[in-house]
C-alpha cells in the first residue's frame, strides 16, 4: 500500500493525536495545543492514519534583526502555564 501524505482536517489530526498517545504512552500536549496555530500534516496508508507532525514559523531574533526559524512539535511543555505550581 502506498502512503498518502496530505494536510490534517481536525478528524485526521485528532486520529493522529490518538495515535501518538499510544506511541508516547501519554497525552502529547503540542499536538492539541500547538496544532491549532500549525502547519498539520499526517500519512495515510489504507485509509488510516500512520503518522504526523506539524511545524510552523516562530520569531527569532539575533543582533536586534529578526532571523527566520522554524519550529517542528514534540516537546514536553505543558498548555498555558508552568511546570511548577505557583507556592
């Protein structure tokens, strides 16, 4: 079977979040934090999602000038707050 490698509708991206969660034995924050504001493609084989990823534009700056950058998801940062709970 060949693998079809195309944009993510959210039924797509959510069958990849669901497969990465198995991969990664854990939820993977980016894919629903992230994915919204993203770049979000997956591979299809036989109908079915096989894997993923996003990237997207972030600012960057060096020297006072902004330089380009890219940024690929899988970290592990939590949505919306620090790691820590505030004291």
């Amino acid at each position: 079977m060949d693998v079809e490698f195309t944009e993510a509708d959210d039924a797509r991206w959510e069958e990849y979040d669901a497969l990465a969660r198995r991969a990664y034995g854990q939820p993977v924050p980016d894919i629903t934090c992230l994915g919204p504001h993203a770049d979000r493609r997956v591979a299809v084989r036989g109908g079915r999602v096989v894997a993923g990823g996003m990237g997207m534009l972030v600012p960057q700056w060096f020297g006072g000038r902004p330089v380009p950058a890219g940024d690929t998801g899988r970290s592990s940062r939590r949505c919306g707050g620090s790691r820590r709970p505030s004291p």
